[in-house]
C-alpha cells in the first residue's frame, strides 16, 4: 500500500513537471539551411530530451549487435569452465570412492576444460598411483613441482610412491624437500622425524619436536608427550655411560609428564647408585601416589643397596597401606613378604585377589607361598596349573610384544610412544631380559635369605652398576 502511494506521487510530480516544461512562455527558432522552425520553448525541450533517449537506445543495440561475437566467445568458455569444474569435482569423488579409472578419465577431461588448472593434473597422478601407472604418475608429479603452488602437493605424492615402492631413502628425500618449502608441513614433520628416531638421533628428535608449533590443549598436550618420550628415551642411552646426563634428561622428562613412569625409574636409579636413597625415594613416592605402578614400588623397596629382604619388606609396608588397596600393590607386597618369608603376610596380601579369577601372578605366588609355607606339593601344582589359564597381567606391551622393560619404539613399526602398561590381548612375541617379569614357579625347598640382595622380579627394577 505504501509503495503505491509512493508510485501515484511519483508519477504525480512527473506529469506536472512535464506539464510544467511544456507550458513554458516564448518560442525557440531553429534555422537549418533554408529550413525554419519556431516550435515553443517547452516542446522544443521535450524534443530535446527525447532525442538524447532515442540516441542512447540506437547506440546500445548497435554495441550489442557488435558484442555479439565476444559475448557468445565467453559463454562458451564459461560452460567450459563449470564442465572442468564439475568433472574435477565428480573425479575427486569417484578417487575417494575408490573408482581410480572413472577418475582418471574425468581428471583427463578436466584438464582439457581446465588448461591452467593443476589441481585437474594433480588428481590425475593421484588416480595414476593408485591404478599403479607409477611412471605416468611420476612424470605428472614433476610436472607439478615446477609449480610453487602445487609443489608440496607434488611432494607428497611422490612421497606416498616411494613409500609403495619400497624406495625409503627417496621418500625421505622427498620429505626434507618439503620441508624446506614449508617447515610445519605435518606428513613431512613426520616422515623425518620417524627417521631421526629410528636412527637414534636423539638430540636432533628433540630440536624437531622443540621447533612444532602447538596452538590448541590438545597439540601441546601432544608436544610435552612426545618431548617427554624423546627425553627418556636420551636418557636411557646414556644411563650406562654418563649417569649425570641421563639423570638431566629423566628430570626434564619428568619436568614435562610428572608421573613417567619410565623415566622416574631411571632418576631413582641413579639417585640409588649416588647413595641419594631419599631422594629416589621421595620421588618413587610421588610417582606411586600418581600410578600406582608396580615397578616403582618394587624399585622403592630396593632404592638401598645391599639391604636384607626383611629391610626391604618393611621399606614397602611403609609405602603400601594394609590391605592393599589394589592388585598392583598386592603383588608388590607379596613378593616383598615372600622374600622375606613372611608367608602369613604374603598370604594376607593376595587375600582379596586369590579367590576370585586370580590373574597369572597372583597364582604364581600362591604356588609359592603355599609350597614355601606348608610344604604342600599338590596345592602348589594346583596353582600353577591355574597360572595357565588364568588371566594376564599388565606387562609393557606394543603392537603385539610384550618386553619387562619400557621401549621408546614399537620394535615392530618403529612408532615413537608405542609401549603401554596395560594386559596384552594377544602376544606374538617377548622381549625378555635376564629374569622373566612373573614371579617364578614355586621352588622344591625354600632357600635361605641372601646376605646380598637379590635382583628383584621383573628385569626393569634392577639397579645398575656404577
């Protein structure tokens, strides 16, 4: 309603504004040759506006009669160009559906709709590499490298070819390349940094990891870890040949994950080995209150060399409350009373986890016990018969292998923060050490308390000489 209002008005002011030129007093005389004209000076301005109009009409239909050709010319170009788009569209579909031959032919197609467009050429290597025409995807990707744009992408793909041929000093090149052209490229961070770790390049892992750029919690969650690992991993090699070394690294590591087990363990040892014995055990303390993890415990009661198993029990009575608040601190407090041959003790530990689905360790040291305590043969045998098939404990475990000490890599893939303390699902393999990680079989006769203490359960926990 307003805007016919709007229009009435309009076309109101309009024709009065017209009436108003055309009523205009006097008289225009136009001389022309000998052609004479004195039309009023209102028409003779209607006339003129007229014919301003009509002009303006004759040239824009005769500019479009001359535009003509250039307009259809672009038209053309333009259906060609949304025919490349949408066969560049339907063939990274038909890859990702994992038809490579439809999507090859379209990349084909594209490429001639879309000369100038490498992403057309791009996805016609990516097709050619998945068919197994390497030498055409090989050719299509160098092609592409000569381009700034298009070069990293370039990169990865021949990347992702040397890696299916099997060429891995040629992937790697092509992984340093890229990261020269751009340093925070993550396949190709990746790719050399799995190299520096394989290699045991330690110092050179950590400057990489140290020169990531983390932006979200979670990325910089990721970083401490891995710079954690790297760091453990740094001190472990040097544990056997520079202790104050490896004590730098294992606290940093722990400065970054406080509750590592791994590397904790390594600074005790040290610690212990310095005659610091309070300082390895304040911090297995803390580490315990955070993990609960049976090899501190046990490194706890052995933090002081030369020590008696009795000395040893009482130092882990100390640490582990009564009853055991868990099945970890069970077998810890066990083992300690069974050394000492403390079997009622050992016997009270086992309590709450001995009569229902006991796991392997739990029925290994039952066996023990009840060989060690009352002598009995056939209830001893009854438990490692148990052992068999009772469930598995947690032991270090990666990609199918289990090892009793922590491993930076996975020994089957190479991956950096592979081994978990968790129950194996399935084993294909174990690394062991000198002594394997479960409690031993029970012996015939019990033997006497060493005057030296003995290595204790589990291949990790040993402290090593200096």
């Amino acid at each position: 309603m307003i805007r016919l209002a709007y229009w009435l008005i309009g076309s109101l002011l309009v024709t009065a504004a017209i009436a108003w030129l055309i009523g205009l007093p006097g008289t225009l005389t136009i001389e022309f040759l000998d052609f004479r004209m004195q039309p009023r000076l209102g028409v003779a301005a209607f006339l003129a506006v007229a014919a301003v109009v009509l002009i303006i009409l004759i040239w824009g239909i005769l500019k479009r009669i001359i535009a003509a050709p250039y307009y259809i010319a672009r038209h053309a170009r333009e259906r060609r160009k949304d025919a490349g788009y949408m066969a560049l569209s339907d063939g990274f579909i038909a890859l990702s559906a994992g038809d490579a031959n439809r999507a090859r032919q379209l990349a084909r197609e594209a490429r001639g709709n879309l000369p100038r467009n490498a992403a057309a050429q791009l996805l016609e290597a990516r097709a050619d590499l998945v068919l197994g025409d390497m030498h055409s995807a090989r050719e299509h990707y160098r092609a592409l490298i000569t381009n700034r744009k298009t070069a990293l992408a370039a990169l990865s793909g021949l990347y992702d070819q040397a890696r299916q041929q099997g060429r891995l000093d040629a992937a790697l090149t092509f992984a340093q390349k890229a990261i020269d052209i751009s340093p925070q490229a993550p396949w190709a961070r990746e790719a050399v940094f799995d190299d520096l770790t394989r290699n045991g390049r330690w110092d050179d892992a950590y400057r990489m990891i140290a020169d990531e750029q983390a932006v979200s919690r979670e990325e910089k969650m990721r970083k401490r870890r891995r710079q954690a690992v790297v760091e453990t991993a740094r001190a472990q090699l040097a544990e056997g040949r520079d202790s104050h070394a490896a004590l730098e690294h294992a606290l940093a590591a722990l400065k970054l994950q406080p509750d590592f087990v791994p590397a904790a363990l390594i600074a005790a040892r040290i610690y212990s080995n310095r005659g610091e014995a309070r300082r390895a055990m304040s911090l297995l303390r803390r580490v315990w209150r955070a993990t609960s993890h049976p090899d501190v415990a046990t490194l706890f009661a052995n933090s002081v060399p030369g020590v008696s198993a009795l000395d040893r029990l009482k130092r882990v009575t100390e640490l582990i409350d009564s009853p055991p608040p868990n099945k970890a601190s069970a077998l810890v407090l066990a083992r300690a009373s069974i050394d000492a041959f403390d079997w009622v003790a050992a016997r009270q530990a086992l309590a709450g986890y001995s009569s229902a689905n006991p796991s392997q360790a739990v029925c290994l040291l039952m066996a023990e016990i009840e060989d060690g305590q009352s002598g009995d043969k056939g209830k001893a045998r009854d438990w490692l018969n148990r052992a068999v098939r009772a469930p598995r404990d947690p032991v270090w475990t990666a990609d199918g292998i289990t090892a009793e000490e922590w491993e930076p890599l996975s020994p089957v893939t190479g991956k950096l923060d592979a081994f978990e303390w968790r129950v194996p699902t399935s084993a294909v393999a174990t690394r062991t050490g000198a002594t394997p990680a479960l409690p031993q079989s029970a012996p015939s006769e019990p033997a006497p308390a060493p005057a030296e203490p003995e290595r204790p359960q589990g291949g990790p926990l040993a402290l090593p000489e200096t």
